[in-house]
C-alpha cells in the first residue's frame, strides 16, 4: 500500500474518532428520543462520549443531575459500557452500566442510597407506609433473554419504620445477594433494633421467588410491635412469626 494512501486511511480514522469524542449529546438525543421508549432528558451537556443532563425521565421516574462516561477499555472487549452517577437530591447513585455483544445487561458496582418512602411512591402498594433509607453497597445485576441471571452485593434498610395507626421503629436489616447454581440467593439478617430478623430469598432465572423468613420482638410479647405482629396470627413457642411468600417477578424489560 502506498504510503500517502496509509496517510489517508489514517486520517479518516482519527476524524472519525473526533467526530465520536465531540458529537453533541444534546443533537443525539433529538436524532433518536422517539425510539428511546419513554425516556425523557432535559439540559443535557457534552458529548455522547462525556455529558451530563439536568433531569433524566424513564417512564414517569425522575432523576436530576445524572452524568455519563463512556469507558473506552469495554469497547475493545465487545461491550458497551458507562459509567454512571447521579447527584439528586433524593436518589444519589454511582455504576456501571452496560451491555455485552451476546444481549447480556448488566449494572456492576451499584453504589447508591434512596429514600424507601420514596420508592414506595414508585409502586401501587401504598399501604402500609414505610420508612428509613436503602443503602446499596457493590450490588451487581445481570439480566438477558428475559430472566434474572446475576444477583451479588449487599442491601441495607436503615432506620427502619412501618405506619399501623401510628409509626413503629423496627430498626435496620440487610440483605446479602449472591449466585449460585444459576439462582439468586437473598439471606436477610437485622443489624439491631426492636425486631429480630432472618430469612432467605430464593429468585429463580425466569422470575418465581420463595422467601421464608422469621422475626421476632426483642422485647417479647409486650409492647406495639408485638400487638401488631399478632395481626400475622399467633407467633410459635419461642415468639417468633414465620412468614412464607411464593410468587412470581415480572419478565425484566432489556
């Protein structure tokens, strides 16, 4: 190959490697919303590569100040990758989001803190109405194909509260994800507090759940909490209330 046609080549892929880096966000957003489905952005700034937006809308849920950046390293790989983070005054967060050749989805290193009144707003179940913040501590997820593939990391509910007639601490709880044998495994231990907690969430690929759980007043059968556990039916002999739920999690949307 002549050298000056070397020259050229070289040319073209350096311009277009600019025009990747410096393409305006805000100009890509207008070319492709309308297949975006029903997500919504506003003051967006920077480049497809590096940017930000003032407000970010996914199907009624909205967030403020979220950032992107997208990692370079993951491309040579096969994967789309960002990294993302939010500083809402509400739902602050920081991840990596991404997304293989083969149609995996995936969220690595999820660090974030919500408050749970909030989520709850999110959902149709209202009632009762609950309390506290849910912290996330290096939570990755996996999903393809429609099934759960990958859950890792930790939960905590802090400062844990439920409204029956009138609000009742409950102290803190945490929840500690993991893989194994191609299921989600969830085991739930509280971190102090009026009620004494332990349970297992079983969450297969296509979506059923088991959960089997058994809580306890610390300060036994007197007190409100305990008056309103007795609501779930009359605890076993050693005072404790063993929940059971099976069900089944909606396909996950990629």
């Amino acid at each position: 190959m002549k050298k000056w046609i070397r020259y050229l080549l070289l040319g073209v892929v350096a311009y277009g490697a600019f025009l990747a880096l410096t393409f305006p966000a805000a100009y890509a957003y207008r070319l492709i919303h309308e297949q975006l489905n029903g997500v919504q952005m506003g003051g967006i700034e920077g480049t497809v590569w590096s940017g930000s937006a003032r407000t970010l809308g996914i199907n009624g849920f909205y967030l403020q100040n979220v950032g992107w950046e997208m990692r370079f390293l993951p491309l040579l790989l096969g994967r789309l990758e960002l990294k993302l983070d939010s500083t809402d005054k509400e739902f602050r967060f920081s991840t990596y989001a991404g997304r293989t050749l083969g149609g995996k989805v995936y969220l690595r290193g999820f660090q974030g803190q919500f408050p749970v009144a909030s989520l709850q707003a999110l959902t149709p179940f209202s009632v009762p109405a609950v309390g506290g913040e849910l912290v996330f501590d290096a939570l990755d997820v996996g999903l393809a194909d429609g099934k759960y593939l990958e859950g890792a990391g930790n939960i905590f509910w802090k400062e844990a509260s439920v409204t029956v007639g009138s609000p009742l601490e409950l102290g803190g709880f945490a929840v500690e994800l993991k893989t194994e044998e191609k299921e989600i495994t969830g085991i739930l231990k509280d971190t102090g507090g009026p009620l004494r907690a332990e349970g297992v969430l079983k969450l297969s690929p296509e979506g059923s759940y088991h959960f089997s759980g058994r809580f306890t007043p610390r300060n036994g059968e007197e007190g409100e909490l305990a008056r309103n556990l007795r609501m779930l039916g009359p605890p076993d002999p050693a005072g404790s209330y063993v929940l059971e739920y099976t069900g089944q999690l909606p396909a996950p949307v990629l």
